[in-house]
C-alpha cells in the first residue's frame, strides 16, 4: 500500500544559539501537555540548569478565591512556572507577550479548543518572534492527506503549516504521531467494540495506522526539544507502533483469549455512513483512519526507532488496559 514518507532530517544547528537556559512554553496540560511537561521536568532535573520550564493554563474560576489550586501546587514542586490565559478568548498580542519571554513555545492545545485556535496560537508565535515553534500537529501526516479531507479542521493544520513555511524568523518543529493509541480502542471510535466481541476494519484489513502513547510522545519531544544538533524546520516521524486492522484483530485475540468477530467497514460504507451525519465527529475519523495514506509510516523510520527510544507498542497497551 502507498503509505506517508517520513524521515527525520540530518538539521545542521542554527546559525544563532539559544541563550544558555532558553525558556521553554508549554500552551495547556492536558493529556499530551502534561506528558510534555513531566518530560521537561525531569530532562531538566537531570540537567541543571538546561532550561526553565512554563506553562500556560486558564486563568482561575473567579469564584476560587483564595483557595489553593492542587494542579497549581504540583507545577510549582516541578519547577513550572504558571502563565494564565484563556486561549480561546485571548487576543493574538496579548498571547504573543506572554510567549516573548520563552525560546521555544509548545502547543498541547488540540481540536478541542475550538476552530482557528491552531491559526490564533501559531499567529501570536511568530508576532512575539519566538526563536522556535512546536505547534499542535501532533496527530496525522497532514501533508499527505491534503485539504478537504472528511475531517474540516485538518484544513487548519494546513493553514498553519503554510504560515510557518512562508517565513524565515521563527524555527519550527513538526511533530507527527499519528493516532493516539488509547483512541484505537475507545468504544465510542467503534474500531474495538469489546462488548459484542467484535473489531472493525477501517477501509480494509490491510489498512495501516501509526499509533503513539501520550506518554511516548512528551518523552520524545523533550528528545527533540534537547536534540544536538538542533532540529528545526522540518516534520518529525513517531511511531509508537504501526499496525494493520488485521494485527489488531490478532493482538486483541491474544489479550483477550478469544476470538473476535472480524467486520469489515469498507471505505464506501465509511462514507455513506458520513453523508448520512456529516457533523458526527467518530464517522469523520473513521473515514479519515481508513485512508490508505496519510495515517501510517514505518516504525522502522521512525525518530524513536533511529534513536533507540523504546515506545509502547499497541499490544503492551492492550494487555496493560483490556486485561
């Protein structure tokens, strides 16, 4: 099958260095911000005075007065600095003075945050003039699966890339991860449906999708992030595992000790179902993760496998998850 064509370039370091401690920005601490985080802190309580760690987080409920934020509390111990702002209500120049104070500023915030947040944030990276830029392209090979695809806000992840390809001031650092692997066997995806036993094939049984830990994936930013000689300008490939529908049916029966009932959802069901509900956000990722390119890359090409950096494979999550 024609599948994504990741590598990860040989990058030369930057004709002009950071300072000796560069700050560094994380945007939200949510699942994949606070693997980043925990990463960061422990990088640099192994490397005193490697860098200074923040994060942006909204600000306060007003009705917290006084109290104590636990969350808060933790980041302090870690070392993290606090930075407040609602993202989504937030002005481009008021998120840009806040990143002007950080050497690389990294986006944890996803889809969630609602459309035009990716153009917002990447907007406010380069009006602040921060040196290096990870934005919130954790996910497919956008590239590959071009505009127009069923998932909409994919177009914005295009937008953005665009705005940071167009210019030359602000370095920036691609990183693709493809799905998350937990996302793999959520019931409401309806790819592993345990309770009627059952898995479903996206596309076809021989269909491909690259899938990363939350966990894996803050390790291996921090790794790029610290990586000698500097890495900047280009797209880096992670790969957790890579596995067909057919090695999942296989990994879910080994786990299990049962044998599931194979169905297969052929690209044209994906998108008839879709027409029928074009705003359903499950049928647009179902019909996204049965392409053929675009969601998987070899794992054996992979920054983590080039690295020697061992990840969690889709079976070691199955079996410490579904057992």
């Amino acid at each position: 099958m024609a599948i994504a064509h990741p590598s990860v370039e040989a990058i030369m370091p930057s004709s002009t260095q950071s300072a000796d401690r560069p700050g560094i920005l994380v945007i939200g601490a949510g699942e994949l911000g606070a693997s980043v985080l925990a990463a960061l802190a422990r990088h640099v309580g192994q490397h005193p005075g490697a860098a200074t760690v923040g994060v942006l987080l909204r600000p306060s409920a007003p009705d917290a007065g006084a109290q104590s934020d636990p969350r808060t509390e933790e980041l302090t111990k870690m070392g993290i600095a606090v930075e407040r702002a609602d993202v989504a209500t937030a002005s481009v120049a008021d998120l840009a003075a806040i990143m002007t104070g950080y050497d690389t500023v990294v986006s944890c915030i996803g889809f969630a945050a609602g459309p035009g947040t990716q153009r917002k944030l990447a907007e406010a990276a380069l009006t602040a003039g921060v040196p290096r830029y990870f934005p919130w392209q954790f996910g497919v090979d956008y590239d590959e699966i071009g505009r127009g695809s069923a998932q909409p806000l994919f177009d914005e992840q295009l937008d953005v890339r665009d705005m940071l390809r167009r210019q030359r001031a602000t370095e920036w650092v691609i990183v693709s991860t493809g799905m998350f692997t937990s996302f793999l066997f959520e019931p409401a995806f309806g790819v592993v449906d345990l309770a009627s036993n059952t898995v479903h094939a996206l596309g076809s049984w021989d269909t491909e999708v690259t899938l990363t830990t939350p966990e894996d994936i803050g390790v291996l930013t921090a790794d790029i992030i610290f990586a000698e000689p500097r890495i900047r300008n280009t797209v880096v490939y992670l790969a957790g595992d890579t596995i067909s529908y057919r090695e999942l049916a296989d990994i879910v029966d080994r786990v299990r000790n049962s044998t599931v009932t194979r169905t297969e959802w052929t690209t044209d069901y994906l998108g008839d179902q879709l027409r029928q509900k074009p705003e359903d956000t499950m049928r647009r990722y179902r019909a996204v993760f049965a392409r053929p390119t675009g969601v998987a890359w070899p794992k054996a090409q992979s920054y983590n496998v080039l690295r020697g950096i061992t990840t969690m494979t889709a079976e070691d999550w199955a079996r410490a998850n579904l057992v």
